[in-house]
C-alpha cells in the first residue's frame, strides 16, 4: 500500500509532510499550523517514512480520511430512508410535474 496521510517530513524541513499515493505533496505541517512548501527536487536524505501516529483524543484523527472518501458515500444504504424518517415526512416518488396536487 502506498502512503497516504501525515509522515514526519524526511526532508527534515517540518514536522510533517502530507503524502498521497506514495507521493510527498506541498502540504506540511508545523505545530498543529498547516501550510505549503513543494518537497525538494532530491529524494530525501531519510528514505524511510514514519507515519505520524493520531491521537485518538485529538480532533486531527480525521486527517487520516482520504480526501475522495466523501464521493464513496455512506455505507449504509438505508441512510436516505432514515433520514427521513427521522423528520417524520413521509418520502414518495418524485413527481416534477406535481401531477398529484392537482385537482381532477
């Protein structure tokens, strides 16, 4: 598998680089403060990357989510249906001409 997520910078530059398909990006990070710097040309001096490990306490565990994993949507696939039951309304075919509104 290939790296994604928040590695100590092997550069050495920052704290953390962000890496994506195996790939060092311009995303670093320094203190909690997230900012760009494009990786150096040159492989890094260190070319072992060490995952930088969440803390469970800490609100950054979602940068762990890949940036794509909205577009897989929610796994449950009666999400929709209890969505809306939770609004109490009832859900029924779309009908964009609203043919069931009107009078006989």
């Amino acid at each position: 598998m290939e790296a994604e997520g928040w590695y100590l910078d092997p550069y050495g530059l920052h704290e953390e680089r962000w890496y994506s398909n195996g790939t060092a990006t311009s995303l670093v990070r320094d203190a909690h403060v997230e900012s760009h710097d494009p990786p150096p040309e040159q492989p890094p001096p260190n070319s072992t990357l060490v995952r930088k490990a969440a803390d469970p306490n800490s609100q950054d565990a979602g940068d762990l989510r890949r940036a794509d994993s909205a577009e897989q949507g929610d796994n449950d696939p009666n999400y929709g249906d209890a969505a809306f039951d939770s609004f109490g309304t009832v859900h029924t075919i779309w009908d964009p001409l609203q043919q069931r509104d009107r009078p006989d």
